[in-house]
C-alpha cells in the first residue's frame, strides 16, 4: 500500500472488492435452506419484540442502562444543519451492475429497536451493515451476535459517538480501536468498515481508520430519521433518492426509532418489489 496515500488506496479497495462482494451477495442473500443461523425458517427470534405499537415501546431513559441510549449529542448530519461536505476518500456509492443497494443502521444495538429491525430484514431475507456504537455494543453483546449471526456486516461507529474532526489523534485512536477491540472479542473477528459520527472525516482520522484495517463508509441517501419526522417522510426520503449501488443511512439506536422501524417494514418490500437487493456492504 503506498504510504503517501494510504485513503484513497483503502477507497479503491473497497470499490474493486465490489466484485467479489457482488458475487457473495447473493448467499447472504438467498439464506441457505440448512437451518443455518438466517436461514429461512432457522434459528427463533431470541429478542422477539412486543407487537408493533409505539404506545407499548419502552422510554429508554427509564431503563437502567439509559446512560447507553441517550441520544447522541449534537446529531447532525452531513446532509443537515452544521455538516460538512463529504470526503473525497470516502466511498458514499458503491460501484455495481446489479440493482442492488446497501441499507445501513448506526448508533445501535439497541435492545428494542435492533431486534425489531432485524426480524424486518430476516422476514424481507434482506440482507444490512450495522454501524455500532462500542458502549452499547458492550452492554449488549448478545445483539451484536443477533446481528452478525444474521448475515449482516458489523462496523465501526466509535465508543461513544463523539465528531473526531475535533479531537486529537489519540482520543480518535482509543474511539475507533476501543470498539474494533471489542468486536474482535465478541465476534472473533475485528470489523473491516468503519463509520464516523455525523459522516465527519478529515485526513488525520481517516489514516487511523486505515491503520487500523478498516474502509470509511459514508452515505448517499439521507432517510432522515433522526430528524423524528412521520414514518412517510421517512420512506419518500429513501425511496425517491434508489438508485442501484446507493448507501442509505437510518439509525437503530441513539433516540427513539419506532418510526424508523415502521418505515423501514414499509419501504422494504416496496423496493424489493422494484427488484432492489439490500445486501451488505462487503470490505
């Protein structure tokens, strides 16, 4: 790799490895039949969620680990109030012949939400990339299993979700590798993607994500859930932008996210109606 641009090689490869990932899409996506784990039919929902009624949703603040769900300070986003433009070594699309797209979720997991959504993507045999907050994966290590046994990628979303354009090198060292160290002992495997909080990267923080083995992944289309708007609001967002190969950003954590539940049950099969593939995002 050379040195004086380690980045924009780290972005190449993550475009070109599209052709393998295209290949191995499809059994992520067409689970296997063999009672596997995400097979059609295989392993039971373990976090099955209360039916869907918003009513019924838990207020994270009053659950004893309310300190992990608060929402994240100062959300923005780069398509928002306050954001900064997009990286150029920084991949937001992702090169394919096929309609297929990369739903992507951050903040989580969360113990009500990220099982809704995945039993979601398991009944849609759709396939997501979660973004984890390291805190909260901790105080949920069986969820971030959930999700991995599922099929779908695990990435890096930092320990506690802080804007590393405004810390120094250290601090954004002990974020990202906080939280690749914490994958690794859970999963047995540290997380090859990586994702900063409101989208912000500069030079500094992208060569440590890529000292650390890890691809920077933005987003092409904004759902804006984390702006709360009505569920409809949500779907027109992610439906009017599809295009094949788009990364499309929503949350499973960091605030309330019933909404972003029940349009994501909405939106999915509509688009896969179209014939649109969710599928992972693969390093």
């Amino acid at each position: 790799m050379p040195s004086d641009d380690p980045t924009h090689t780290r972005r190449r490869v993550l475009q070109a490895a599209l052709a393998v990932g295209a290949l191995s899409a499809g059994r992520f996506f067409f689970p296997p039949a063999d009672g596997t784990p995400g097979a059609a039919g295989g392993r039971p929902d373990r976090h099955r969620p209360p039916p869907h009624d918003a009513a019924r949703r838990p207020d994270p603040a009053s659950t004893p680990e309310a300190y992990r769900l608060r929402p994240m300070a100062g959300e923005t986003s780069r398509s928002g109030p306050g954001a900064s433009p997009p990286h150029p070594d920084v991949a937001h699309t992702l090169g394919t012949d096929r309609r297929e797209v990369f739903l992507t979720f951050d903040d989580g997991p969360h113990p009500h939400y990220t099982p809704e959504i995945l039993r979601i993507l398991r009944r849609n045999e759709a396939r997501a990339t979660f973004f984890v907050i390291g805190e909260n994966a901790g105080a949920f290590p069986e969820l971030l299993r959930d999700i991995a046994e599922d099929g779908h990628a695990v990435g890096n979303h930092t320990w506690t979700h802080p804007q590393l354009t405004q810390l120094p090198p250290g601090a954004v060292r002990r974020e990202l590798g906080r939280t690749s160290s914490l994958i690794d002992d859970v999963l047995g495997a540290a997380p090859s993607l990586a994702r900063a909080p409101y989208g912000a990267w500069d030079d500094p923080s992208l060569s440590i994500c890529n000292e650390l083995g890890m691809s920077p992944v933005g987003w092409a289309i904004d759902s804006q859930d984390w702006t709360a708007p009505g569920v409809g609001s949500i779907v027109d967002a992610v439906l009017a932008e599809l295009r094949p190969g788009a990364i499309v950003l929503s949350h499973d954590g960091g605030g309330e996210r019933g909404r972003t539940v029940d349009a994501l049950d909405r939106y999915l099969p509509r688009l896969m109606d179209d014939g649109y593939r969710p599928a992972r995002i693969e390093p």
